[in-house]
C-alpha cells in the first residue's frame, strides 16, 4: 500500500471505508456477482440471477422439445421459442454485467474524488 491510499483511508469515514473495503480490486468474478445484490438495486440483481436460472431451464427445454419434434411446424415454434428466450437471456446477463462494471467503476471514482481533495487540501 502506498503513502496516498494510506492517506486515503485515513480519509474515510466508516462509510467510505466500508465500502472500499467490499469492492476491492482484487475481488474475481464470483465475489462482484455477490457484491452486486447489495445495496439499492440488489432485490432486482437476485430477481434478475433466478430469472436468468428460470429461462436456463426453459431454453434446455426447448431445445429438447426442437430435437424431438413430431412435425416441421413444431421443430419452427420451438426453434423460435428458443431463440427468443436466448436473446432474452443475452440481454439479462448484459445488464447483470453492467451492473458489475458499474460498481467497479464507483469504486476508482471514490478513489479519485478522495484523491482530488487531498491534493486541494495540501495546496490550499
């Protein structure tokens, strides 16, 4: 740890610090999904992760059901229902991402809004 993030954290209120400390840079894949259901938007981000399960299962399905297909009108309606729910489940994992990135983001901001003030404390 370096003299500034020293000073940075020594910065900090309880708040601050106890954020930091949740998002660190060093957190893989599997931590930022569990930090992302928390806070303001984490009921959706659970709502989005078992709706995300919920089409999985839906979408094996219908690719089942377009394997067995008894007619040409099935194998076209299940192929559609497939494809459909896969772009639905494209579209759900890019915002679940995005909301990962974002939290990401916040956290370097944090740190350089702390960072600007401390250089404007030691200049003024």
């Amino acid at each position: 740890m370096t003299d500034t993030d020293a000073r940075i954290r020594s910065a900090l209120d309880a708040d601050d610090r106890e954020f930091l400390a949740s998002l660190g840079p060093d957190h893989g894949m599997f931590r930022q999904i569990g930090d992302s259901m928390h806070g303001p938007l984490g009921g959706w981000m659970k709502f989005s992760f078992a709706l995300a399960i919920v089409i999985g299962l839906a979408l094996a399905y219908c690719l089942y059901r377009a394997l067995t297909f008894d007619s040409l009108e099935a194998l076209i309606g299940w192929g559609l229902a497939g494809l459909a729910l896969l772009v639905m489940q494209g579209f759900l994992k890019e915002w679940m991402f995005a909301r990962m990135n974002m939290l990401a983001v916040l956290t370097e901001v944090k740190r350089l809004q702390l960072q600007v003030a401390m250089l404007q404390e030691d200049r003024g």
